[in-house]
C-alpha cells in the first residue's frame, strides 16, 4: 500500500461528485447511496454517512424488498463501523442478521474474517452476533 492520504483523498473526493450525480439521477434508489455512504466513509464524513444510510434504508425497506432491503442494512452497518458509529451498526447488524434474505457479508464466516468487521470486532456485542451464526456443528476453537 502506498499510504498516500492525500491522495487518497483526491480520489474519493473525485468519486463522489461523480456518484452524487447517479444519485441525482436515481433519487428513488438506496444502492447509490450505499455506495455514496462508503465514500463518505473514506472520507470521515460522518454525517453524510448516518444520513445516506438511513436515507437507502427508508427507500428499500426489509418489508417492501427483503432481499435489497437487506443489502441497504449491511452497508449502513459497515459504514456506521467505519465512521466508529458502533452502537448504529450493532443495531443494524442484529437486524439483517434476522433479515430473511441471507446476504453474502452477513453470516459467520464474513463477521468472522472480512476485514471491514474489523472496528467492531473486540466489542463483546458483536462478538455475540457472530457466535449466534456459527455453524452448529462447529467444533470450538482453541488457543
């Protein structure tokens, strides 16, 4: 990695003003957002961050598209995490882990080891959610 935070930051600047204008061009439609909440994210907008998440999630709610709905969850969730909004994204996390529509960066095996869980991981809450969705036939690790 080339750590260049300057730079870095001219890119995801760079990102969302183009990104801000599909959502502009789709103000009906949460996945903009979420990837609109992922640059904010980069970018420590906070802010923005909370809003656009709650904004996705109120367009495609679980009720409405259970399997979209969920999606707008998870990435409210790792955007929360991000930003260090962990009690939001805990919240977020117990409720898509319910969710019916399985998601691909919502079970044990994604909790357990992507990265982007890493803020989170420690917090004794979190720690819960992702035993909750251990296979039941897992042996238990040891140290």
């Amino acid at each position: 990695m080339m750590k260049d935070e300057a730079r870095a930051r001219t890119a995801f600047s760079k990102a969302r003003t183009e990104q801000e204008k599909v959502v502009q061009a789709q103000p009906g439609y949460g996945p903009p957002l979420c990837v609109l909440g992922l640059i904010d994210a980069a970018l420590g907008d906070k802010e923005n961050v909370l809003k656009e998440g709650r904004r996705a999630i109120a367009l495609l709610p679980l009720e409405k598209d259970s399997s979209n709905g969920s999606r707008m969850i998870q990435y409210f969730a790792v955007t929360a995490a991000w930003t260090g909004e962990k009690e939001i994204a805990l919240q977020q996390l117990e409720i898509g882990t319910r969710a019916p529509a399985a998601s691909l960066v919502l079970n044990y095996g994604a909790l357990k080891l992507l990265p982007f869980w890493d803020p989170l991981r420690g917090d004794s809450r979190f720690e819960k959610i992702v035993a909750s969705l251990a296979p039941k036939d897992a042996l238990p690790t040891t140290r």
